[in-house]
C-alpha cells in the first residue's frame, strides 16, 4: 500500500511543480488536484471538464491537472484551495468538513443541479462556500448516484450493532443511529482494513468499488441505496475574482457541460451493480418495511445533524434541496 504523502510534502510539490502562470496576455493556466485517484468514477468528469477547458478555451484559460491524492490528501484538499495554493480542487464536501460544517446538506439533496441553479439553491450553496471557505462553488457532479453499505457479513435489518464500519462524515450520524461502531479512514487504507478484518464494512456510492479493488474484499451490497452523491468543482476565490470576465464565463460554461454528464449515472448505475454481481459481490436487499425505516432513518439522522450545526441554514437548504 502506499505511504500517504504528509500535507507538508504535497503541498511543497503543488507549488513549486505547478504555479498559476500566464501563457499570453490574454491566457490564464490554473492549477488542479482531484480528491479522488486520477481515473477512477469520482475523478473521470472532472476529468473530461479538465479536457474540455483545454479544449475550448485556448488563448483565455487552460488548466494544468497536478494529480490527485499523491498529490494532495483527500482530506488536506479543502485546505489547500482555500489558500490557494491549489486554484481549482474537485472535491466532495465529505472531505472538508472542518471547513463547511453545514455542507452536509449536499448529499441529503433529493433534486438535480439544475433544478438547484433555477430555484435559487445554487446561490446559497455558492454564497456559504465563498463566506465560509473563501472559494467559489463553481459546479457539481454526483446526480443520481446513491450510497450503499458495503459487507464482509450479511445483516437482515437497519440494525448494525456490534458491526465496526468505515465511514466518513456523509453517513457517520446514519450509522451511529442504527448502531454501529465507526471508524475513520482514508479510502487508501479502506482495502488493508478490510484484508485484516480491523472493519466489517464501508459505506461507499454505487460506483467506483471497483476501481477501487475493494470488490476483491466485499461479499455483500445492501439495496437500497440512500443520500446522493456531491463532487464539486471548487475554485479559489481569490483566483476566481482575479480572472477576467470571459475566462470566468468559460469556466461556468464547462462546469455546465461537465453536470450534465449526470444523465449518464443512471447507466453507469447499471453497468457498476453488474460487475459487481459478476465479482461475487451478493445484493442483500430490505423487506419494504426495513427499506423504509434504512431510508428514514438516513433522512432523519442526516437532517438532524446539519440542523445542530446551524438550524436556520438548514431550514432554508432543506427548503430548497428536498421534494
């Protein structure tokens, strides 16, 4: 397994192999690290925006991929781009917790981002990452794709007691409410844990499992899935104030592009649930009344969480995220 790279490190390595740098008078080159390994379901669209910045915006902004988590760690990634030492970070707000104690509400979101730019949400949701994070919430990814709890034993009900999971801050209130002990780790050390038998499970989206090697430790998947996933393009905000109007208007305009490859997760769902099935990876899925009790207990502990950090912002982020 690989040695994670200190916060010190990786940041020594951004800056020096990697500045913001003009390339004409007109052409602006940005820095970007992903949460996510380069390649992998979670950094692919960022990927492709990377791609089709470069592409389609020749001459007024270009963007230098550095790497991903050898490049900074996942959970020091929100640091860097609110000091800027990263310009651009594709990041979920798992990661940066300390940074956005109500973005949690990302993943109770039960409509689109597009549904969310026309009611006003994306505004808020924009506004409490500038005042909070100084970055600009530029774009989101992760529509459509669900979590699930991932097993090493098989359970017949919400009740987890006596079970050891891996989680992060998206499901730690869900799994704490159903009973089980958590632990918290780096998804690089998620397959050692499971090889050693030190957790019983992991919750993780539908996709990237896989890519991730962790189907060669997982026996089971519970149906049904629950939250939605949020991976965001984050953009320093002193960088993003110091473009000029036409390279900002090109970055909105890929960060539209790049959302609306969310159509495709439905898809990508499918195509994830069948190689897993093929890696002998069984589907334990709820009677009605257990799937309804899983979910409501996901809705209610996640709401209830955001709501003891800041209950007003929670109310007005529930208005505008739920159906």
């Amino acid at each position: 397994m690989k040695t994670t790279t200190t916060l010190s490190a990786a940041l020594f390595a951004v800056s020096t192999l990697a500045t913001t740098s003009t390339a004409s008078a007109d052409e602006v080159t940005l820095r970007a690290v992903s949460a996510f390994t380069l390649g992998t379901a979670f950094s692919r669209e960022f990927e492709s925006f990377v791609e089709w910045i470069n592409e389609n915006g020749k001459g007024v902004v270009q963007i230098n991929m550095v790497g991903g988590p050898e490049a900074v760690p996942p959970f020091e990634l929100g640091n860097a781009v609110q000091s800027g030492v990263v310009d651009i970070a594709n990041n979920t707000t798992a990661y940066y917790p300390n940074l956005l104690p109500t973005g949690d509400a990302l993943h109770l979101a039960e409509n689109t981002i597009q549904e969310q730019r026309e009611n006003g949400c994306y505004e808020l949701v924009d506004r409490i990452h500038q005042e909070q994070m100084n970055v600009k919430y530029l774009g989101h990814g992760g529509d459509g794709i669900g979590y699930h709890l991932y097993l090493t034993k098989p359970v017949e009900g919400p009740d987890l007691s006596g079970l050891t999971i891996r989680t992060t801050p998206v499901y730690q209130a869900m799994f704490t409410q159903l009973g089980a002990n958590l632990v918290r780790t780096a998804p690089g050390e998620v397959y050692s844990a499971l090889e050693r038998g030190a957790i019983d499970g992991y919750g993780w989206p539908s996709q990237g499992v896989l890519d991730l090697g962790w189907d060669e430790q997982t026996k089971y998947r519970v149906d049904p899935s629950f939250y939605n996933v949020d991976v965001n393009l984050l953009v320093n905000l002193d960088t993003w104030n110091g473009l000029t109007d036409e390279q900002r208007a090109k970055l909105e305009e890929g960060a539209a592009w790049m959302e609306e490859l969310n159509n495709d997760n439905a898809d990508r769902n499918a195509t994830e649930y069948a190689a897993q099935a093929d890696a002998g990876i069984e589907t334990i899925t709820f009677s009605e009344a257990d799937a309804e009790a899983w979910t409501n207990a996901a809705r209610d502990a996640g709401w209830a969480a955001v709501e003891e950090v800041d209950a007003d912002l929670a109310q007005q982020m529930r208005a505008c995220m739920t159906k």
